[in-house]
C-alpha cells in the first residue's frame, strides 16, 4: 500500500528476523503465542486508514443514537445474558473493512463487520511496537491513530478499564482464560493496569457482591473488564457463580449488553456508502439467484464459527423457521489483494479498534492477512506471510 515501505521491507527481509520478531513476542508477552503472527506488518497510507476509522465512527454513533434500534436489539438479547446497569455506550468497538474495487477501479473500504466488545487492546501495541523494534524499522512509523502516542494510548486504556478504581478492585474476566489464545493479550493487560485476570467460573458471589483470590486473599471486584463471548459460554455449557442478569454491585467495562446492540444484528440497520447490502434471513425471501455472491452468518460467533461462503438453496432450506432471525445473509465481499510478499499478493482485513471515553476515538489497527477463503488465522494455516499483523503508517 505504500510502495516504498513495502519494497524496502520485503528487500531486508530474512527468516533469522523472523524468528527473531516472533521470539521477542514470546518474551514481551510472557507466553508462548499459539495463533500465527505475519512475516510482515502492513504499511498504509495515513489517508486511508483516518476515512476507515471516519466510517467506523459514523457507523456506531448511527446505532448508538437510534432509540428505535437500541430497543430492537434489546429485544434480542436472550434474558438470561440481559444485564443490569448497561452503559450509556461501550467503552470497546471494533470495526472490520475489506478493501475493494469499485466501478471505477479504485479502492475503497467495505464494511465486514462490527462489534461492541473488546479485543487485543493490549496485545495489538507490543506486536506493533515488536515489527518495528526487530526490523529496525524508521521509528518515525506508527501504529495507533487518534493522534496518541503510546503513552497518552495506555492512560487512555487504563482510564477505560480502571476508571479510577484500585487495580485490585478491578478484574479481565473470561472463561478458561490460561487455555486463550488470547492470553497474551491478558498478560499485556495486566502489565498496562495492574490487574488480574479472573476465570469467570472462579469468582465467588456473596450477596450481589463478586470476590475473587488475590495473593491469597479474597478481594473485592468492583469493575470487570469483561472479555467473556456469550456464544463460548453457551457452547461449552459453563455453569457459573452468578449470573449475567443478577442485579450485582459491579460496574461493567465492556458492558455484556453491548455485545448483542453492536453485531451482526446491527448490520441490516445501517445506512452506509461502505455497508454491503445484508437482510436478516428470515427477511431475504425469495433469496438472491447469485447465491454463491453471497454469505451467510450466524449472529453471535467468532472466528468464523458457522460461516457459509456462497450458501446453496438446500444449506439456507435446512435452517429452521424459527432460527431463520438468528443469521443474516451478506453481499460476498472480493478483497483486493494488495499487500506484495515473495508468495504473491496477499488481501488484508483491517480492524479499527476504538475506545470510548468521554469521546469516541479510534486507536490501534489490527491486520489480518490471508490467502485463504476467509480471512482469520485459522483459515489461512500451512502458508506463510499470512496470519496477525499490524497496521503502520508515517505521519505525513
């Protein structure tokens, strides 16, 4: 995307940085890291990546100022995972976009999706910062838009999670969190705030109170940084301390509700240049001749779980009636491949991650490259210069 980074990039490329690069991500971490990190970050034009995160903005300020939408996705929250207290609006969004061609064959950002629920806030600035630091790479590049820098970045963060609360007061909460692929980021996370992460089924209830053992002694949770996905817990019929609708005395950082209002069940709302054209199943009767031009996703998944690229007649038959509401049916998005590597053009999917306090406001910029049919890391297994990656760009 910007030639000149690239070219020189892939010119001082050897597999010894590599395993370099990867060896120091070990080590910041404080873990071995069991998804695939790229060979390379991704270099963009400044430009692009403000219109993306200009869209994402636009797009989540459209839900959260629509009363009417906020009481239909109300509406879809199942009751047992309905919480009290929700949050004048999540303090955690991530918008996703594709990059594609249009009539004129120029590129341009599309909507792949969006979510109102945390992701790798403190994983995402070590992996940046790592690329640069075992490429010695021009320390000018960037890596958080937003205009911070990577401390003005963490206080924001630590506000978002702590919001002046003592660090010990304040927990990640996730299931299995050791067995995560996402643990480092739980590391980083830690080490930004000073807090702990807790597993969700270990935390004790008291009264509408929520404890946790810290150094050995019980303590207090006043604020959870919630990173538990509702679909996990139902899949693996985790039986819990407490439950999401009990009326606790915990403030909610990541506010559980937030999952369900900004979704895949938000998409058929949005109106939006970058928005493909989405129905809710159950709305898309007669269904699109040019099926195979389409997909079809289950509301509340992750990574993946449940997407049909280009949906036959007789997969879209077999969802029963009464699910039909559950998934929504997506115009196929063809990413341009624009990233140059030694094995070919490779497509990127770019996540603008934002935080909301006080204002909305965008920060790091998750990457992730593929050659496969779908873009996560586990689509893309066997091959190289693909996986997690970051977004840089000059400041310029």
């Amino acid at each position: 995307m910007v030639p000149a980074l690239r070219r020189s990039f892939n010119a001082n490329f050897t597999p010894e940085k590599y395993c370099a690069f990867l060896e120091s991500m070990d080590r910041e971490c404080g873990t071995h890291i069991k998804f695939r990190n790229s060979e390379t970050p991704c270099f963009y034009p400044k430009s692009l990546l403000e219109r993306m995160a200009g869209y994402g903005s636009e797009l989540v300020h459209q839900l959260v100022g629509n009363r009417e939408y906020l009481a239909a996705s109300s509406r879809s929250i199942p009751p047992e995972f309905n919480a009290p207290r929700e949050t004048a609006h999540p303090e955690f969004v991530q918008v996703d976009f594709g990059l594609v061609k249009n009539a004129a064959g120029e590129l341009e950002p599309k909507l792949v999706e969006i979510q109102g629920f945390p992701s790798l806030y403190g994983y995402q600035a070590v992996l940046a910062q790592q690329y640069i630091r075992a490429y010695h790479l021009d320390e000018r590049l960037k890596f958080i838009l937003g205009g911070f820098d990577l401390g003005s970045y963490t206080k924001l963060l630590r506000r978002a999670i702590l919001a002046g609360h003592d660090p010990e007061n304040v927990v990640l909460m996730e299931i299995d969190p050791e067995e995560q692929k996402t643990l480092p980021d739980f590391l980083a996370t830690e080490r930004l705030c000073g807090i702990k992460t807790v597993d969700a089924a270990e935390v004790v209830k008291e009264g509408n109170q929520l404890f946790y053992l810290r150094n050995g002694h019980k303590s207090l949770i006043r604020r959870i940084y919630n990173r538990v996905i509702i679909d996990e817990l139902v899949r693996k019929s985790k039986r819990l301390p407490f439950s999401f609708k009990d009326d606790l005395d915990v403030e909610w950082t990541g506010h559980p509700n937030w999952f369900f209002h900004i979704s895949k069940f938000s998409i058929p709302y949005l109106r939006h240049s970058c928005v493909p054209k989405t129905w809710f199943l159950h709305q898309a009767e007669p269904f699109p001749r040019d099926l195979e031009n389409y997909v079809l996703k289950p509301l509340y998944s992750f990574a993946g779980v449940g997407v049909i690229i280009g949906p036959t007649r007789e997969e879209l038959a077999e969802i029963p009636e009464g699910k039909r509401s559950e998934y929504i049916l997506q115009e196929r998005l063809e990413f341009e491949p624009v990233i140059v590597t030694p094995h070919g053009l490779t497509k990127a999917e770019i996540r603008i991650m934002y935080l909301w306090v006080d204002t909305l406001r965008a920060g790091p910029i998750l990457v992730r490259m593929g050659r496969g049919r779908m873009m996560g890391v586990d689509y893309n297994r066997d091959m190289e210069w693909v996986g997690s990656s970051a977004g840089l760009f000059l400041d310029q």
